[in-house]
C-alpha cells in the first residue's frame, strides 16, 4: 500500500487507474472511461458481450468456432437425467459464465491491441 501511495498518489490507487490503454478504434490516447465503475469494471453490457462472444474484431467464437460445440455438448450432458456427474458439469458451465460475465464488465474488454481472441 506503500508503494501505491508513493506512485499513484494514494493506497488504493492502483497502476490500472493510470494506465493508457488502445481504445477499439486504435488510437492510444488517454481515456477516461477507465475511472467507470470500480478502476474500469462496471456492470456488463450487452455490447461488451457481443465483443466477447460473436464480434468479428475479437470474438471468441469467431476465431475458435470450437467452444460452440463445447457449450452445446455441456449443455447435453446437464440435462441428462443418468449422467452421475451433473453437478460437476453445472459447476464448469457456471465457471465459464462467470469468466464470460466478469471480462465483459471490464471497460477494456477488448483487450488492448493485438489480433486473437480477447482476455477469454
């Protein structure tokens, strides 16, 4: 805490907050949409998950098409009644939601510049 309040001016001032990231758009200008929410995380948008999920710029299923299949064989697998490992399903379906749902509530979701996949 030290440290933060020596560089950044306060001890919960984190180097997030000062950081100058590449905007969607490409320009490496200052932002100030870093200062939503809680250091750039809000409450996920539908814009943001359209960025993650299905987007041509960054989407994973647009540049790995095979988690489709994994969403879609996982879903199978809960609602079989006989299968002995239902739970164990539900919890990595809820772990790759929530992976889903805290990246798109980011400011940066897209993740800075570069081509591939986001933070996913």
């Amino acid at each position: 805490m030290l440290y933060h309040y020596v560089y950044f001016g306060g001890p919960f001032t984190t180097p997030y907050s000062a950081s100058f990231p590449m905007n969607p758009d490409g320009d490496l200008g200052p932002r100030t949409t870093l200062n939503v929410g809680f250091n750039g995380f809000g409450m996920p948008s539908l814009a943001s998950l359209w960025g993650l999920t299905l987007s041509p710029y960054r989407g994973l299923f647009t540049y790995s098409p095979v988690p489709i299949i994994a969403v879609y064989a996982l879903a199978r697998r809960i609602r079989d009644r006989s299968n002995v490992c239902r739970l164990e399903w539900r919890i990595i379906l809820a772990v790759f939601l929530f992976q889903i749902l805290f990246n798109s509530a980011m400011e940066t979701f897209w993740s800075g510049g570069y081509v591939g996949g986001a933070v996913i």
